[in-house]
C-alpha cells in the first residue's frame, strides 16, 4: 500500500468550503475503488487554520494513474487548487510498513 499525506495551504476565507470538498473528494475515490477501507485522516493545524493535511491510502499502485485519468476526480480536484494558494498542494508518498 501506498499512503499519501497531502498538505493543502488554503486560501484564507475558503476554509469552510474546501472542506466541504476534502469530504467529497474522499467520498469519489471511495467510490472509484481508488483507495483503502481505511478512513482518512483530515486534519488542519490549530496554529496556522489555513494548513490542512489528508492522509490516505491508494487501493493499489494503479490508483493515482487512475484518478489522473477520472474526470470526477480531475473536478474535485480543480476545485481544491481553486481554492488553495499558488503551490499551496503537496503530495507525499510514503510505504507502509
């Protein structure tokens, strides 16, 4: 398994809506078989509320080739870059052990 932690630095007056659309964002890779049972983590720093991290687990290691070809997914996704900073994405990959 693959888990990716992503951090988001959204845009300040945004943060109700982009979490609204972190709930769907999990809901659409559920329903695509993108990503594990596991529930995700969504978390936002109490220090700087414009930070935000998912964290989350790919069903297997086609799964982000595959979200990068779903139309529902490249949506949400534009929605959530709509909503962060200028390079305010970023993915990391880590193996589970």
């Amino acid at each position: 398994m693959k888990a990716v932690i992503v951090t988001y630095i959204v845009k300040k007056g945004s943060e109700t809506k982009f979490e609204k659309i972190l709930r769907e964002h999990w809901k659409a890779l559920k329903q695509e078989n993108l990503v594990t049972p596991q529930v995700p983590f969504l978390l936002r720093d109490p220090e700087n509320p414009s930070v935000y991290k998912e964290i989350f687990e790919w069903q297997d290691s086609r799964s982000l080739k595959r979200a990068e070809k779903s139309e529902k997914i490249q949506k949400i996704w534009k929605r959530m870059t709509d909503l962060t900073i200028e390079g305010g994405i970023e993915p990391a990959n880590f193996k589970r052990l």
